[in-house]
C-alpha cells in the first residue's frame, strides 16, 4: 500500500507548499466539470479548491510546475536527487524494505533488512518525516554519509546520489515456466518486456506466471501494449466508459506471445489500476488464473493536463492538473472500480524467512560479478547464508525465481484438479497433452452456449468434461497418416471420386458429374488398382489418404483400374469443381433435380431458386429434389430456398444454443410457389442444412418426403485445428423445429440405386464411356434407347439403370428414380397445400 499513494503525497505536499488563489483554479475547475467522468453540480465553479475537492474522488488535483515535472518523472520511472531506496519507520531509524538495482544504494551495498540510523550525522528518528526524506535526498551528484545497522554492527558509507531509472519487468525461464515479475507499468515497459524475451523460444514455453503483487499501476498504454502481446489481434482489451461515450481499446498488433497457454497471475491487496487492468483483461481473453488475494479495486483512468502557454490559467503557480475521465472495464466486460479482481484462488501468501547475510558476505562483489543472477547464482548464494539471501543480494532483479519459489510454495493450498489443469498435468491421467488440454479448455469456455457449470469446465478431467459436452463438442486426435473426417463433404479441389470397399476391394461408388474422374472415362464399379505406380490400400481411409496425397503432390493422378476383363490405365488432372452444380431433368411434366450438398452463401442459394424458376417455367406441374448423399450448407442460405414454397407467417426455423431454444424465424412473405406439388427424397446419409429444408418442408407441408430416415444432425458446425494433432469441432448452432430429429418419410422407399458391382459389368460391356459422355453430360431417353442397342443389353428398366449408372455415373440417379416418382406423383397421395 506505501508504493500506491507514494505519488499522491507527493503532491498533496507540495499543493500545501503553494496553494494557488481562488482566481487561479475557476479555468481548471470549469475544465474538470466538463470532463469529469460523471455529472458535476454546475454551483461548484464557484467553490474554493478545498472544498471543491469534496466534490471529485482522491485522484483529481492540481500541479504545481515543480509538482508536474516531478509527476512526470515518477511516471516513467525516474527519481531526481535520490539514493534508491524504500523504507519504513524503525525504532532505531529507517528498515530498508527495497532496493532498486542499479541505484546509488544498490551499488554502494545496501540490503533490505538495514536500518538506517543517521544521514549526514543527523539522527533519522525525528518525528518530523518530510524533513529527514530531503536530508537524504538532494541534488544530483552530492553526497550523502549514511550510518546504518546490519547483524548489529554499525557501519558507515558515502553514496552519491543520482537520477534513477526503475526497471518495470524482470523475467526469467524455470523449466517451461516463464515466469515476470512487473513492478510498475511505466514508460518503456513493453520496450524492456521484448529486450529480455527476445532470445526465448515462445514454444518451448507452456506456463506464463505474472507477479503483481505490490504493482501501483502506471500508464495505459504501456498496459496495452503488453496485454496485445498474450491476446489475439482486435480482441477488446479494456473499454473505457466516460460521460459522453464509450471507447473500447483491442489489441493493436499480433504479439508473439499470442497462443493458447497456462497463464496464472499472483496479485494482492496492493495491485491496482493498470494491474487491474491487465489481470482482469487476461482473465477475460485468456481465462487466466488469479492466485492470491482481492485487488485494490481502483477502477479509474485519470488524464494529465499540462499547462501550456496560452491557457488562461491565472498566474504560473498552475503548471497543470490530472482528473478522472473514465471508468474502466477490463477486458471490455469486468468492473474493477470499487470492486477489485477476485482471485480464482484466495491464499495468504508466505512471509518471507527471516534471512540474514553472514557477517562478512560482500554483497557489492556479487552484484559486480553477477548482475544478471542466474539460477546458479541464486543456489550459490543461498547457500551460503542462512535462508533464500539472494533476495537481500539482488533485490527485484531475482524476484522471478522468487515469484515461481512462492508459486510452489503456495501450491499445496490449491485444488488439485483446478492445479492439474495448469501447471501438474501429470496427476490427472488423460491422453491429451498439457498444451492441447488448455487449449481445449478454452475453447469449450469460448463457444459452448448451454449450461456447464464452472466446476465442470474448470475442475474435470478433460474426458469427463467431453462427455458432459458429447453432444457440442467434439475431440478428436489424428493419427499420423489418417485423413480428418468431412462432415461437410467433398473438398473444392476433389477429383470427383466415390470410394467404398466390397470385400476387401476399393471400387469406386460414385462417379461426380463435370468432376476429373468424369472426364477421364473412371466409370461406378472400376476397382482401383494402383494410385502413380503404387499398390491402392485395402482400408478405405488408407486409399482416400493415398488419393488425396496424389493430388496434393501432382497435376495429375494416374490411377490403374481394373473394368471387367480390362485393365485400363487413367489419368485425372487436378482441379477444381463446382460442389454446387445442380443437374436436372424433365420427363412427362414432372421435373427432377439434385444436389451433392446445401447451399452455403447467396450465390449458392440464387442457384438453386434459379433452377427451381426454369424448371417452372419450362411447364412443370411437379418438382422431384433429390437430396439423397446431400450435406452440408447454411441455415440462413436454406431458408432463403424454402421461402420460395412458404406461407406468410409460418415458422422456418427454430435455432437451438445449448440444448435450448435460442429464437425462431417466420415466413414475412408468402412463397411464389407455394402451390406447386413438390416431393424430397432423402436416405440416411441427408444431414445438415439439407436434412433441415426436408424436415421444415415437410412439417410445413410443402413437400412429400420420399425414401428412408435421415441422419439426424440439423447442425452447423466449425472444425478447430488445436496445438498438436488434435483437432476439435463444435457446434455454431442447431435448427429445426425439434432439437436433432430425423426425418421420417412420408412415402417409405428403397429408391433405386443399382449395385456398383452390377454398373461395372456393364460397364465393361459398353466400352468406352467417353462416346457418350462426349455427346452430352446428362442422359436423355434417346441417348439411352441409343447406348442400349449398342451394348446388347435386354432393354428391362433395371438394365436401363445399370447402363445409364455406368455411362453417367452420379448424373444418372435423376433418370434411374424417374420411373419410381412419376408412379408415384400419379397414383399417390397428392401434397396438401395450406
């Protein structure tokens, strides 16, 4: 508490030394009342300073130029004329309780635990305090005979006194602990915090600790500028609320502490203000843990206001004034002021031992020959007094290692499953890392919207914390060589390829329209040999890795495939293809069409409506949607699809955050076509956004749902690559008028799909394929009354589905259910509209 109001008895000091008139502070009084960060009675102007001081908190006051000067000073860390210590009363004089490194003091030998007993001869036993501070201190480069007490001798010493510059941050490596100790946010901090840690490697670094303990604060934008060091780039670091407006400070710059870490912060009733700011600003962003007692609470930011020439400040007894001008929430969220940072841990911590150093330890060598103590220093000289003396040797310049020793020393007071979370995570079992278990950590607290109490989150084994949240989260750790699951489905740069194995063979399943293995004749059923002059794998994973790694590495894939009898030799280049492109049919009135997945922006969303439009205007009475194999795509894409079909005022969707209902959307138009006789085919592989428009298309009796019960998962959800090989996915959200409901069809049906075992017969009997899909992508009823004749086949409509599979891969599904629909649409129940 001594180092917080040491500035403001400065100046309250000298405010009773040159107390300016009445006329002189009305311009600075109309100023604070303006700026003041709450409303001000107006009447006030006209009040003495002393007793308009009642009206503004204890950080408002005035300067004198004396005053300022020296303000200023102390906040970037220099003292004018001093010899670098801080004491308290003793009955013998003064007791040392700090000494600054690099100061008069600190070179001439001085300890903490001295007792200074006369300066100059003089008896420091006065009761006069302010009188004994300046016989010590003096102008710079005079002298000063100090006379103190040491392990109860008497000694004597000359010291020069100086301008000392306060270092802010000490920082040292333990093990894979970086451990800081910042004793003030001054000017040059995060200058300083960069010179010390420029030759550590950040990722061999798994635990960051903050001392801040005894940390008065300092200036703001040196707070800032350490914070966007630990936080991602733009995340809100602090808003500052003031009587006008709002101002939300985030991080400026892409710090190269940035990562997911344990962080843990050791703070007490003397951190204040710009500590505050940070502690509660890395508990907000970085879910750091406080460890140790409730902050000071002062939740305040105060602007300086330096005269200048033509201010009309009355005489030159003004050389400024500083007033608070805002509130402040760390992290943009988290109160302080009156409140204080709450530790997450409430422990006392220890006492320091009652060290002593040995009668004739020369302090001075060791300072000269070490001034950067290493932990080898430390050992050694620990070990030569009675208890840790390093401390009274070199001062803040070892209070890292102190800040990690008083760590250690208090962890026997934390819980231990919160402490196995941090920093032991050798005392849970889990199969995830430490690093990876924080960063999963996290991420839970980050985006999980349901209710998972704190001691879950926090206090779990991490397995146990997945099972609580099995149906949010999911973690998943790859194993070297395997592919990452695609709930989305196949990638933009995919060759258009459909794998399965049928026993203990890969034959190629599906055959994409328009994709590379389309264009380079790959037919449904074709066994995969070998992938560029290497065996295929039997497991199906093993040969998709063994694809997709041909395509990363090459322009081309060539691919050896066995057709029949034959043995053909197929190259496939690499590129893109469109995942939304929709093909479509007509036959007898009734049109068809399919997706391969949802639509996931406008543009997407604009295809599909505009397919459906010429399908209508091409005199259709009837719309057949195939959505079987469908995934993926965006709720809000979806909904503008369904629009189309909608009755002003229904419900389109209902979003769910938790396991709870979030809020609902409603039809504002009614839907162009909302008369139009529309039927959805579905199967159990149709889940996501597609799975959504059945489900909603069907409740809403818009459409006839055809074919067997879908998957069940009306989720958006977002994969997260995590530190290691462990990847997690979460769920955005999850819609549908139920939470996670499978469609059940309307009309139950094994919609026809032939064997790829049958198609590859067959395609071994039509010869090449390209002929006919040279002619045109899609079939046609003369193209396959055409292809029949040449392939010799009996012309039976299951033959017609084998061959249309075999020549048009995926883009035949349309011609092989037309039979099937068309049956359906005319002998069936009709759709009932509302």
């Amino acid at each position: 508490m001594r180092r917080i109001f040491a500035a403001h008895a400065i100046v309250i000091l000298f405010c009773a030394l040159t107390a300016p008139s009445h006329a002189d502070t009305n311009s600075v009084k109309r100023w604070i009342i303006d700026n003041y960060y709450k409303e001000l009675p107006k009447e006030v102007t006209m009040l003495p300073w002393k007793q308009f001081k009642e009206y503004v908190d204890p950080y408002t006051d005035i300067f004198s130029p004396q005053e300022l000067d020296d303000y200023l000073k102390h906040s970037q860390g220099i003292s004018s004329g001093r010899i670098g210590i801080v004491k308290r009363e003793h009955p013998m004089g003064w007791e040392i309780t700090a000494v600054v490194p690099s100061s008069p003091a600190y070179w001439a030998g001085l300890c903490v635990g001295d007792v200074l007993v006369s300066a100059n001869d003089t008896a420091l036993t006065w009761a006069d305090d302010r009188k004994l501070t300046n016989m010590v201190r003096g102008a710079t480069g005079t002298w000063v005979m100090i006379e103190y007490l040491r392990g109860g001798m008497c000694r004597r010493i000359a010291i020069q006194r100086g301008d000392i510059l306060e270092d802010p941050v000490f920082c040292m490596v333990v093990g894979k602990t970086l451990s800081i100790r910042i004793t003030q946010f001054g000017e040059g901090l995060h200058d300083r915090f960069s010179e010390l840690t420029s030759k550590i490697d950040e990722d061999k670094i798994d635990t960051v600790v903050f001392d801040l303990r005894d940390n008065p604060g300092g200036r703001v934008d040196e707070t800032l500028r350490m914070l966007s060091e630990f936080i991602e780039h733009e995340d809100t670091l602090m808003a500052m609320v003031s009587r006008h407006d709002t101002d939300y400070k985030v991080a400026s710059f892409f710090g190269g502490w940035r990562g997911e870490r344990t962080y843990i912060i050791l703070q007490n009733e003397g951190s204040a203000s710009a500590s505050e700011i940070f502690a509660g600003a890395m508990v907000v962003r970085c879910s750091a843990t406080v460890i140790g007692k409730t902050s000071y609470g002062k939740g305040r930011v105060q602007g300086v206001y330096q005269r200048e020439k033509d201010d009309d400040f009355g005489d030159t007894a003004i050389g400024g004034f500083k007033f608070t001008r805002s509130i402040y929430l760390a992290g943009g969220t988290l109160a302080v002021d009156s409140i204080g940072i709450k530790p997450h841990v409430m422990v006392e911590f220890p006492k320091s031992s009652m060290a002593s150093l040995p009668v004739d330890f020369d302090v001075v060598r060791w300072r000269m020959d070490a001034p950067f103590p290493t932990q080898s220093d430390v050992d050694r000289v620990n070990a030569l007094g009675h208890g840790p003396i390093a401390t009274l040797v070199w001062g803040d310049r070892v209070a890292p290692f102190e800040t990690y020793r008083t760590l250690q020393a208090v962890r026997h007071l934390i819980p231990r499953p919160l402490w196995a979370c941090t920093v032991d995570h050798d005392t849970v079992p889990t199969s995830y890392t430490r690093k990876e278990e924080q960063a999963i950590r996290r991420l839970i607290a980050r985006t999980y919207e349901g209710e998972l109490s704190d001691s879950i989150l926090q206090l779990e084994p991490l397995e146990r914390l997945l099972e609580h949240a099995k149906q949010i989260v999911t973690a998943v750790r790859n194993t070297p060589g395997a592919e990452r699951p695609e709930p989305t489905g196949p990638h933009a740069d995919d060759l258009g390829i459909g794998l399965d194995t049928i026993h203990g063979t890969v034959y190629v399943t599906s055959v994409f329209p328009r994709s590379s293995a389309f264009t380079a004749g790959l037919c449904i059923g074709d066994r995969i040999i070998r992938v560029n002059q290497k065996l295929c794998a039997t497991g199906i994973d093993w040969a998709r890795r063994d694809i997709r790694r041909a395509a990363t590495a090459a322009k081309t894939v060539q691919l050896l495939v066995q057709r029949g009898e034959q043995t053909l030799r197929l190259t496939l280049p690499v590129r893109g293809r469109d995942l939304t492109a929709i093909h479509s049919y007509i036959n007898d009135g009734i049109g068809f069409m399919t997706l391969e997945r949802g639509p996931s922006s406008t543009y997407e969303s604009n295809q599909i409506i505009g397919r459906i439009v010429t399908l209508r205007d091409s005199g259709v009475h009837s719309i057949v949607i195939d959505l079987r194999g469908a995934v993926g795509g965006a709720m809000e894409s979806t909904i503008r699809v369904m629009e189309l079909f909608a009755k002003k005022g229904d419900t389109l969707a209902r979003i769910w955050k938790g396991g709870r209902l979030h809020r609902a959307i409603l039809a504002k138009t009614n839907g162009k076509y909302r008369r139009m006789a529309v039927y959805l085919c579905v199967d159990e592989r149709t889940q996501g956004a597609v799975e959504f428009l059945a489900s909603i298309m069907q409740r809403n009796r818009y459409a006839t749902v055809v074919g067997r019960p879908t998957f069940g998962a009306m989720r958006e959800e977002e994969v997260h690559s995590m530190p290691g090989n462990v990847s997690v996915t979460t769920v955005l959200h999850q819609f549908g008028l139920r939470l996670d409901e499978r469609v059940e069809p309307d009309v139950p049906a094994l919609l026809p799909q032939p064997s790829p075992l049958l198609v590859g017969r067959a395609a071994a009997m039509i010869g090449d394929p390209m002929v006919w899909r040279n002619t045109w992508h899609e079939p046609t009823e003369d193209l396959v009354r055409e292809a029949m004749l040449a392939s010799k086949l009996s012309g039976k409509q299951f033959d017609r589905d084998v061959m249309v599979a075999a020549i048009y891969g995926n883009a035949g599904r349309l011609f092989t259910i037309a039979p099937f629909m068309r049956q359906l649409i005319l002998t069936g129940p009709p759709v009932t509209k509302r």
